[in-house]
C-alpha cells in the first residue's frame, strides 16, 4: 500500500462516521397524527365510556369500560371479540375499573372502589386477585412479579410504590423532597425498560427524570405557571385544575406528555420531550383526552366523544 | 338524678359534634350549582363519616373519596 492509500484509507473512515453519527443526530422536528382505526361511536355500544387502554404485541387492544362494568378485547381491526365482567364485589367483578397494564401474560385492573388489583389472563379469564393497601392513581406492570403504583397519601410526601404478586410492598421510592399540601405531589408516571422513571405531575409544572437507582437526572417545566388554585370542598382543599394529566413514552425514548388544563388546547396539547428532556415539538390530539398510550409499535391511544370512542394514531415522525 | 343529666349532657354533646361537621362541610342549598365531582366527593366524605369512630377506617376512606375526586376531575375537566 503506497503512503497516500495509508492516509487516505483513515481518512476516509474518519469523514464516514461523522456523517453517520450527524445522521443520527436528527432531531424531530414534527410529529403529526394518521388515525389508523376508531373503536365505539355514539351510534353503537362497543364503548360506553373507556377508562384504560394497552395493546400487546399481536396488537389485540384491551380496554376497561367504567360504565359497562367490564373488560374488553379488540382485534387490530377494532372488531370487538370478548367482555369480562359485570357489576359487583366478586372475583372478576367490577365496581369501577380503572387502569389497566400488563406483563407478557397476564392483564392487571384496578377499580377506583376495591383495594385491589385483579389479574385476567388474555382471553379476559380472571385468575387472581392483588390486596392492595391504598388506592391508585396510576399503575405500571413491570413484571408479574413487580406492579409499580403511584398512590394518594394524606401524610407522606410522594412516592411511588413497587407491590410483588402478594401485594406486599417490596421497595419504595420518595420522588419528593417534602410533604406537600394534599394531592398537590401527585403524578402519572411511566417507566422505561432500564428503569428509567418519568414523572409528570397532575398539578405542578414539573416533568422529571430519574434513574434506576433513584437519582434526579432533571427536572422541567414547560408552561411557566408558578401556583395552582386550590379550592374547598367538603372543608378539604384540593388543588382546581391540572397541569399535565398523562405522560408515555415512545420506542426511542421520546417523552409525550398530555397537558391539562393550562395548556393552549386543554387536554389535547402533546409536548414531546427527547430523552434529555429538552422540548422537540408539540402537537393537538382532534378530541380531548384524560390519558394518552403509546404501545410498541409507536401507535398512540387517546379518547373521543367523552370516552365512547377510542382512537388509535400512527405517529409520523419529521426530522430534520 | 345527676347520672341522668350527665348522659344527657353527653348525647347533647354527641349531637353537637356530628353537627358541626355536617355544617362544616357546607352542605348549604347553594351548593346545587356545583360540579359533579364535588358533589360526589361530598357525598362520598358524608359516607366516610360513618366510620369516624374508627379514625384508620375513615382515613382509609377519606383517601379513597380524595383520589375519586382527582379521578372525576381529570376525565371530566378540560
């Protein structure tokens, strides 16, 4: 090899990497929403009024109906094909299902009045109960072994709670650094597959990161608001309004908080936050929503018609 | 003779106290106008009431009506 292929062969080596690494470093720039499929509408009973959402990876889409008292499965079509569940106190029974996650088996329910977590297989067979001490307010299966849960506590600053399959609490972790007045520390959350963990308060301006061994990596706000109302009810005050209501995450890691009410298009304003935690953009959902979902393949879940329908959205990402 | 106004005293006392909690939790005929959910939050406190005597019940409860509340706000509020 002659001394300029010596120097060349290097060089040219150098000149591609840094064009794949600037590759790499596109930003989004844009996100937009392709509806993909609407579930339930005013004029049929397939919903009546959808609380939770998750899909697994055959993309079959389960969902907790508060007014029908029950569970349901949806094909990746849409086409419904099982319900679970009717009104009551009893194993498989509801009184108020709320949130739903699963593991790679199993589905897990919470209902706002059962201190418990019931667990049904995916053909909506219920096979077991959770006790659970507190009520939730947010829920995140990390393993059929390890259920996190974001709770209401009228003493302890807040933290959120990791339960094994009996319903003991195995480790817990204070994301707050005080007691605050009541509700006012509460959050939804998500966590990533390292146990990366992602807070967005209910009723504060603060998004924050920390990492699996419980270190604050940041903290932001992105809206500039200072203080929310607090109002009396019942001789208890309770904060007025919300700030951001649901936070998920995306295959890359990318943050999507839903704002509440002080954003520019309450409950429909998305902020999309990189890993860093830096703003990428922000973008509408057409109706509002209480939650928002992302599932593995980057299909977002979100609410409409007041929670008769459930719509599903490819994200379209635009880089840079 | 004393024992009998004792007893009295107390039950007078008694009633008393629940009253000034139902009050206090304003349950005036203004309240109509209200949300949904701070009507059913208030309805659901009044429940927790009953299990007053036993204060780790009623906070378990109270608890439960809280997180509702927070519930109700965040589907129903835009």
């Amino acid at each position: 090899m002659s001394g300029k292929q010596l120097f060349l062969v290097p060089f040219l080596a150098i000149v591609l990497y840094s064009h794949l690494l600037s590759l790499q470093r596109k930003e989004l720039q844009k996100l937009y929403l392709e509806e993909v499929l609407s579930i339930g509408s005013l004029d049929d009973d397939a919903l009546f009024q959808w609380v939770g959402v998750v899909a697994d990876s055959n993309h079959y889409i389960y969902v907790t109906d508060t007014m029908d008292y029950s569970l349901k499965k949806f094909d990746v079509k849409g086409k419904f094909l099982k319900k679970t569940g009717r009104r009551g106190q009893g194993p498989g029974e509801f009184l108020a299902p709320r949130y739903i996650d699963m593991s790679e088996q199993f589905l897990y329910v919470t209902d706002q009045f059962k201190p418990e977590i019931q667990v049904f297989d995916k053909n909506l067979n219920y096979r077991r109960s959770v006790p659970l001490s507190m009520p939730v307010s947010d829920l995140k299966v990390l393993s059929d072994d390890e259920i996190a849960v974001a709770t209401v506590s009228m003493t302890k600053a807040g933290r959120i709670f990791i339960f094994d399959s009996k319903g003991k609490v195995v480790r817990e972790f204070q994301y707050a650094d005080k007691k605050m007045p009541l509700m006012m520390d509460m959050v939804s959350f998500d966590i990533d597959s390292q146990g990366i963990l992602y807070l967005a308060y209910n009723h504060q301006d603060k998004i924050e990161k920390f990492g699996p061994e419980g270190k604050k990596l940041w903290s932001k706000n992105l809206l500039g608001i200072k203080k929310v109302k607090r109002e009396k009810i019942a001789s208890i005050e309770l904060p007025a309004k919300f700030v951001y209501k649901d936070v998920a995450l995306d295959s890359s890691g990318n943050i999507f908080i839903l704002g509440g009410s002080f954003s520019k298009n309450p409950s429909s304003d998305v902020y999309v936050l990189s890993p860093e935690g830096r703003l990428l953009t922000t973008f509408t959902l057409p109706d509002a929503s209480h939650c928002i979902y992302i599932d593995n393949k980057d299909f977002l879940y979100s609410r409409a018609n007041e929670g008769v329908t459930l719509k599903k959205f490819k994200l379209k990402y635009i880089y840079e | 003779m004393v024992l009998k106004i004792q007893k009295s005293i107390k039950k007078v006392s008694l009633i008393l106290a629940v009253l000034i909690v139902f009050l206090s939790l304003n349950l005036s005929a203004e309240d109509n106008e209200e949300g949904k959910c701070e009507e059913a939050f208030k309805s659901c406190m009044i429940n927790a009431l009953t299990y007053l005597p036993n204060f780790a019940l009623f906070y378990v409860y109270t608890a439960y009506c809280t997180n509702g509340y927070i519930f109700c706000k965040k589907y129903l509020e835009r």
